[in-house]
C-alpha cells in the first residue's frame, strides 16, 4: 500500500487567495508526491494570517496535527517554513508533533527529519530567517499606514458611515451623508434614539451591511468626530496620535449639543427605574455627599414620591452585600452613600420653584427696563455670535489645514530618516522644531473648539432668554413642561446636602448667571438719567427643606386623604337607592 504525503497550503491573506499562490503551493506538492511515488491528500487552510495567528484560528492545521498525534501521517509537505507558522508558540508545537511522532518534511526546498541534528539544525534557522522576515514586513506595514494617516490618507479600514474612499481619503457619501445629517438633526431635536430607528426603518434605510440600523450603531454614529471635519489614528506601537481632517457633514455647534444630550443619557444609564413619568428636578439635582445625579421613584399604589441618591442601589448590583450590612443605611465598607433619606417630590419641587421665581422676580439682569443693555454686555447679540461662530470654523479649517502641511512634514522626514538621509542631529533638531509646531497647532485647535462650545451656550441662553425674560410675571400660569423647560435655561445645578443631625435637606440652586441679588449702582443717585453700573450677584441661592416641615405636611396630607375617602364613600352611600318593601295584598 502506497503511503501518503500531506499537502498543507495556506496563504497570508484574501488577495492571495484569489491570486495563484494557493494553487501553486498544491501544483508542487503534488509534483513531490509523484517524484516520491506516494499518493497526496490536500489540506488547504486558505488565507490565515501568521502574525496573530493561533490554533484557534486555524482548523486545518488543528486537524493535521491530531492525525500526527495519531501516527496517521509520517510525510508532510509545505511550501516553505514559513507556511506552518511564525508564531513562536505554534512553531514549537508543531515542531514538537513532527519531531514526536517520526514524521518527515517536505519543502520546495530540500526533506528534513528533525530527528536528525543537522536537520534539526536547518530548520531552526530558516524558521528564525522566516519570523525576521514577518517582523520587517510588519514594520514597514506599520510605519506605511502611520505615513499615509500623516499626509491625510485614511488608514485602511472601512470608512465610517457618511463617508466612501477617493483617493485613498474620506469623502461623502451622498446617500449616506443625508442619512447622517437626519439622524443628528432629530436627535438634536428632542427624538429618541428608539423613535429614530423607528422612523429609519419605516423609511428602508439600512446600514453599510444591508441590514437595518440598531440603535447601538446610531448611539455609536452620533459619537464619530469624523461628522464634525477630524479624526484620530493613533499607532499602537508608538502610542503617536495623529489628527486627520476630512469633510464634515454636521454643523459643531449642532454636534456639541447632541453630545450634551448623550451625556444626560449617560448618566441616567445605570437607573434602575427607567420611566416615562415627569419629573420636573430629576435632570438637575446631584447627590452633594458622592456626586451621583439624583433619581426619581413614582408609586402611585403605595402613595411614594420621592427624589433620592441611586448610588447604594447601584453599588450592591456590583458588590452584593452581606447578611449583616443588607439593610444597614448610609455609607457601608466603602460603598453605598450617606445621602440615606429621599426628598418628597411635591415638596421638593414647590420650594425649588418658588425659591427661583424670587430670585428671578427681584433680578435686575432680568428685568424688563434693563434686559437689553444688561444682556448686551454679558452677551454678544445673536448676529455677532453667529459672526464669531462663522470666523472661528473658519478659524478651526485654517488650522487643520496647518495640522495636516506638519503631519505631511514629519512623514517625510521619518522617511528621508528611514532612507538614512540625515545623520543624527540634523533629524533630532528637524523633528524637534516640527513636534514642538504640531504641539502649538493642536494646542490652538483645541482652543478654538472650546469657544465654538462656548458660542453655542451663548446662543442657547440666548434662545432662553428671547423666549422667557420678559415673562416674569406669567411664571405663575406655566405648565409643568413649561416650568422644566424654563428651570433646564436658567439652572446649571443643583446641589443636595442630608443634615444628619436635623434630617433637614439643603439644596444649593446654582444659575447659570450671576443673579442672586445682581443689581445696578447708579452714578448719581439723585440723577438716574446720569448713567449706572451693573453689579453682579452670586450664582447660587439656598433653600431647606425641613424634615419637621415634611412630616407635618404629609401627616396633613394623610388626614386630608382621608376627609375625602369617608366624604367620598358617604357620597356613594347617599347615591345608593333604597331596597323597596315588598307589600302584599290579601
């Protein structure tokens, strides 16, 4: 019976695959078996890297080294070293199932037994000289993509969505571009990421596989800075990071805004009581003892309104507690937090409100006589906003055109380097002048970023403050939803304290412009016409709410609800006829 040779073909990648060398590889495997006079089994892997590779990653060789465990196979060919492996673990392993087991191998070029030291010997160094070889070629691989990101290339990944590849850069993608600009336009307006999948969907807008969107990938689409003209590349092995610039698709100021509505998100994120009830604080008020954004519980059933400090909650689903420390309260072994008594949220909510209406009502800044002049000199009006918003993107392409001519700079000098152009000290000096100029341009992008961030504030409390300065005295008619909206414009935070002693609640309301007792001094006092100056308040006010005064007023409440349940079931009995007597006749 005629015995067997092996034939292992395996390629590094996709390309190759397509192209001859796997069939070349087979070709003279089956040219040695006959040369042999044996028969041949084929054993194709097809393309599978040799870098990054393990067992794992490839079957076919996880297969052929369990038939030489066997001792099912005693001849094997491959085309050269390197198309076992040259990944020193998976070398050993399969030089160790080879030498083990008596099997002979077979390459192009020559038959080694590595049971024979000079074989052995052989076969060690070819297979160093083939894992040099990787490593040079995975070097110049990575230095080559590092270059290209340099000159404003793209790296070789699939582009994000919005964008196609031209010219080995990223342009617009039509269809897609407008895809984009929708998704940010809704959720800047106010629409979930559900509802927007829904509305996608309906439409029979699909994602670049083809399948639908998830809203996964359009949370992830919302967070690319490429939309918004750059993006980073940053190589592993150097840990150099580079700024590319490319088209953009969304407006800053509209991409800084959809940002701060993710991070509000964010935070609630955790919870663990999602809801669709309103709350008119929750979005403001943070835990003053850990930071945490407070939360809010609704149970209607139980007659349960309160705000409260989630942070224990979400600690023990992380680090379950003890027996012993399960119902302890407050701050437990370093978990958990001392904000342990809630706020009542009728309460809570009148005092919050009525401590910022008084503060609004007594406002100089907000008052109608002075609004305009005031306003105007904190504030550029909504014209010179959008002038300085215009200049300073104009400002923000400037630089990254200057980020990317240094980015250019330093690939050809790294090159000229590379190709020994340079002696030592003329690259030191070269390179160091180029880094300390992308140090100051990137710095100055930076810069200009924040105030675009800025600007876009201005123009929100601007918007705010067209829509409900002059409407102090109508405060008193707003809705719910009218008085959150009105509340998110003027209040940056609001801070919680628990007085342990007293069980009081002290909220620290924190504006977002110095109003607290602002006012104007005027140069004479006997002659307004004469002029004055503006004088600015603090931007925090105080307010308590007393434990004492919450527990008379929920025992008031009590008594109340229960006053209308007896005068209800009362009302009920009086609506209720009488049984009739049943009369008989003789």
């Amino acid at each position: 019976m005629k015995e067997i040779l092996h034939i292992y073909t395996r390629v590094s990648s996709a390309v190759q695959e397509e192209g001859t060398s796997l069939e070349t590889q087979k070709e003279l495997g089956i040219k040695k078996s006959k040369e042999l006079g044996m028969k041949y089994q084929i054993w194709n892997e097809g393309a599978a890297s040799s870098h990054h590779e393990n067992l794992t990653n490839r079957p076919k060789i996880s297969e052929l080294l369990f038939d030489i465990e066997k001792g099912n196979i005693k001849h094997l060919f491959v085309y050269n070293n390197d198309r076992l492996s040259r990944n020193d673990q998976t070398q050993f392993l399969i030089k160790n199932a080879i030498t083990k087991n008596g099997v002979m191998l077979y390459t192009k070029d020559g038959t080694y037994d590595l049971n024979n030291p000079t074989d052995k010997l052989m076969k060690s160094l070819l297979d160093g000289v083939a894992e040099y070889d990787n490593a040079i070629r995975a070097e110049r691989t990575r230095l080559g993509k590092l270059n290209t990101v340099r000159n404003g290339g793209w790296y070789g990944a699939p582009p994000p969505y919005g964008y196609e590849i031209v010219d080995g850069k990223l342009a617009i993608h039509t269809e897609e571009g407008k895809t984009v600009k929708t998704i940010f336009k809704l959720f800047n307006d106010g629409i979930s990421i559900a509802e927007i999948k829904r509305r996608l969907d309906k439409q029979g807008v699909t994602a670049r596989r083809g399948g639908l969107f998830n809203t996964g990938s359009i949370n992830k689409l919302l967070q690319n800075t490429h939309h918004i003209g750059y993006y980073t590349y940053t190589d592993k092995k150097s840990g150099e990071t580079v700024e590319v610039s490319c088209p953009p698709l969304v407006d800053e100021t509209v991409w800084n805004r959809v940002q701060e509505r993710r991070q509000k998100i964010f935070e609630r994120k955790g919870q663990n009581n999602r809801t669709k009830r309103f709350y008119l604080l929750r979005n403001l008020m943070y835990c003053g003892e850990c930071g945490s954004q407070m939360s809010g519980r609704i149970k209607e059933s139980k007659n349960e309104r309160h705000y409260f400090c989630p942070n224990k909650t979400r600690n023990w689903k992380k680090n379950k507690p003890t027996e012993e420390t399960r119902y302890k309260r407050g701050k437990v072994d370093g978990y958990g937090c001392n904000m342990n008594r809630s706020l009542n949220i009728p309460i809570t909510d009148e005092f919050v409100w009525n401590s910022v209406r008084k503060v609004v009502s007594e406002s100089s800044t907000l008052k109608e006589g002075f609004k305009k002049e005031v306003l105007h000199s904190k504030f550029a009006t909504e014209e010179e906003i959008k002038s300085e918003l215009k200049n300073q993107k104009t400002k923000s392409k400037r630089w990254m055109t200057e980020l990317q001519q240094i980015q250019s700079s330093i690939a050809d000098v790294e090159t000229n380097n590379l190709l020994r152009k340079y002696d030592a000290e003329v690259y030191e000096k070269i390179i160091g002048n180029l880094n300390a100029e992308l140090d100051t341009t990137k710095e100055e992008i930076e810069q200009t970023r924040l105030r675009i961030k800025e600007l876009g504030k201005e123009q929100k409390w601007l918007d705010w403050v067209q829509k409900y300065a002059d409407q102090v005295d109508e405060l008193d008619t707003y809705s719910d939803e009218q008085k959150k909206e009105y509340l998110d414009g003027i209040i940056d935070r609001i801070e919680v304290r628990l007085d342990q002693e007293t069980k009081d609640h002290h909220l620290d309301i924190i504006f977002r412009l110095p109003l607290v007792g602002d006012g104007v001094e005027y140069v004479d006092k006997n002659n307004k016409s004469a002029g004055y100056e503006l004088v600015d308040g603090d931007t925090t006010t105080t307010t308590t709410v007393s434990h004492e005064l919450v527990k008379s007023m929920s025992v008031d409440a009590r008594r109340l609800g229960r006053k209308r349940e007896v005068a209800k079931k009362k009302e009920m009995n009086q609506l209720t006829p009488e049984p009739h007597n049943n009369i008989t006749v003789e």
